[in-house]
C-alpha cells in the first residue's frame, strides 16, 4: 500500500455497482437488472424531449450550474409541504446533495469527523450508511433487528447509546420503510425515536415515500435534532442523474450548505429534477401498477413452501429461504442468488435473504418462473 495512504483504508473494497446498459461484460442473456430498486420506467419521450430542448438551447455548457439551487429547493419544498398537506417548509429548510449519498457523507462530516462521533445502525440495512462512515475514519455500532418483523432491537440500540463512549453515538440511521427489509417504522421505534436526546441526529431515510406514502416531514418543526433525506432516483425515474435532497430545520442546512461542495449538481440534474417536478403527476402515475405488481409478486412466491416473505411497504420485495428445508440455508441462498443471475435475473443478495426490485409486468413474470425453476432444482 502506498505510504502516504490512510493505514485503515486497505481494508476496504470499493463498491461495486451492478452491471449497466453499457456494462462491457459480455452476456449470453438479457439481463433483468432487478438490484437496486429503481424505477423499471424511463421518462416518457415527451419529457426527455423536453429536456433535449433544454440542453440545446438553455443550458450553457461553459458555466458553471446554479449553485445554490434555490429554484430547485422552492420546487421542492412545496412538493413536501403538498406530500404531507401542510405548509411548513421553505427553501430554507432544504438542502439538494448529488445523490443523498453526497447528503448522508456532509452529515457525516458535519456531526462526527475528527474523533467528534460515531453512528448507529440496525443491520440489515442500507450499506452506504457504515461505508461513508468508514471511510472517514467514524466508528459504527450496529445491533440487529428481529427476525421475524425486522423491528430494531430497541434494547440493545439504547444499550449502545448508553455504553459508548469516545466518540460516543452523535448520529442514527433509519430507513423509511427499510432497505432491504421493506417494513416501515413501528410504533415502538417511532416512540424511541422521538424519546432521545436531541444531542443525537436522527437521520430518517425516507427513500421510498412516494411508495410507503407514510412520511414523517411533519413532526420536523418540532424537532431539530431530525432530519429526514428523499431522493428523485425511485419515484421520479432520474437515478441516472443521481439528485437527493433533505428537509431539516434550517440552523442545520446552514450547516449542510457550509461542508457540501460547490457546484454539486451539474446544471441537467437540476433542470431534470425541476422537470420531474413539474410533471409529478404524469410520473407517479406508475406507482399504483408498481404497488399491484408487488402485491401479484408476494402472492404468488409465498405460496413457494421454500421460501418465508414478509409485507413490504416499498418497490422491493425481501425473501428468505426457510431454514428446515435446506441442509445448508446459508449455501442454497448464495446459489439461489448465483442461479437466478445465470437465467437473467439480477437481484441483492444481503444477507440473510434476496432483495427483488419489482420490475415491469413482464419481468414480474420472468422473475416468477425464474425463482421456480431454480428453487426446483435447489439440493434441499
């Protein structure tokens, strides 16, 4: 390893992302790219037009993007106070990230680098919120959840407030529903939550709002230590174009604007996301058929005497393979996941099961006979 490099950096892997419509790997099958819970729909052409347009004869490439998005945070905030039906929040109360990945690291940076932090965590859960941390040198503390409904292990995570110490525990991660799990907060988690002290931020991922249609942007003013992030990559079609955003109180986007970096969003992210927007209707019109897909989708694989699912509340669905009825269940579910990319489904193997994106009718139905096929052919 080279000498002037970060000694706790080489045991790290970089992520690697799944394979694309111009992956260079060579393929005998079309793949079915069904891992990371993106929209199965493209922008409708009228809408790409329109962004063409905008390229051609708007966006001047020799300068640099608006930087300080306030356009973009007004069109936003009045999409969360209208997805919540209240009227609360302003520019002043967002912050727009490439990705919420670069939003999740300016948290990070904001709240526990220098020795200042570390994070909790409920595994399983979304990986990038440990891998960030990691790569700032942040200690994280992860409890586990329970293994029938995925509800944190609420003991064990106030044990973990209450015992560690240097850094001590700044920053929490929740999914919204969870990822990969799919099940929403409960009650209990929710009292938790809200039980703690606001030396703590809680940091609430509400990626798949538009899905879960439960949102917790409402109890914002009322709690500074809370803020909740969103992202135009499911829902809205543009993860491509990789824009998130954040609603909090605006003491802390004043502190989020200081450590982002200039000129975060090239200036066709910020114009895509104002037109998604713009044509918010038109684009969630697909959420109901998503949400029947899933239903079609749970239905039918739990009738599988293999295979244990649980509700979901996002565009994913999370199986396992039941433990009596593999020697193995550890083996068979690596080999599940290997097979079924071998047919042309690619899903998320995160232990200890398969998360599935729900795709299009059609590669519903694929994944259906897919999934039964392999399991037939599964050594029990």
């Amino acid at each position: 390893m080279l000498p002037f490099i970060r000694s706790d950096l080489a045991k790290f892997t970089a992520y690697k992302p799944h394979p694309s419509s111009d992956t260079a790997e060579s393929v005998s099958v079309q793949f079915d790219r069904l891992d990371t819970n993106e929209s199965p729909y493209d922008l409708p052409p009228e809408l790409k037009e329109k962004l063409a347009w905008t390229y051609q004869q708007v966006i001047e490439t020799n300068r640099y993007p608006d930087g300080g998005h306030e356009t973009l945070k007004d069109a936003i905030a009045q999409y969360v106070n209208e997805s919540a039906a209240i009227s609360l929040y302003t520019a002043a109360n967002i912050s727009v990230g490439n990705g919420s990945d670069e939003l999740i690291r300016s948290l990070l940076i904001a709240t526990c680098l220098g020795g200042e932090g570390s994070i909790l965590v409920a595994n399983p859960t979304f990986s990038m919120y440990g891998i960030l941390a990691q790569t700032l040198g942040i200690p994280v503390v992860a409890v586990g959840r329970n293994e029938t409904n995925f509800e944190i292990d609420l003991k064990a995570a106030q044990a973990a407030i209450e015992n560690t110490q240097n850094p001590p525990i700044r920053v929490i991660f929740v999914v919204h529903p969870n990822s990969p799990t799919a099940n929403s907060l409960t009650a209990a988690e929710l009292a938790w939550l809200r039980s703690l002290n606001e030396h703590i931020l809680v940091v609430i991922d509400e990626a798949y709002f538009e899905f879960s249609q439960t949102t917790l942007v409402g109890e914002l003013a009322q709690r500074p230590n809370w803020v909740i992030l969103r992202t135009f990559s499911k829902a809205f079609r543009l993860a491509a174009l990789r824009v998130g955003y954040c609603i909090a109180h605006p003491e802390a986007i004043a502190i989020l604007e200081k450590v982002r970096l200039p000129y975060n969003l090239p200036s066709f992210s910020i114009a895509a996301a104002l037109v998604a927007l713009q044509n918010r209707t038109l684009l969630l019109e697909s959420i109901p058929q998503t949400l029947s897909e899933r239903a079609k989708l749970i239905e039918i694989l739990s009738q599988q005497p293999e295979l244990q699912i649980t509700a979901s509340a996002a565009n994913f669905i999370y199986l396992r393979l039941k433990p009596n009825s593999f020697k193995s269940p550890d083996g068979a579910l690596k080999t599940f996941h290997q097979k079924l990319r071998t047919v042309g489904t690619i899903v998320r193997h995160i232990s200890p099961g398969l998360r599935i994106t729900v795709g299009t009718i059609e590669e519903n139905a694929r994944t259906v006979n897919r999934v039964q096929a392999v399991l037939a052919n599964l050594e029990s």
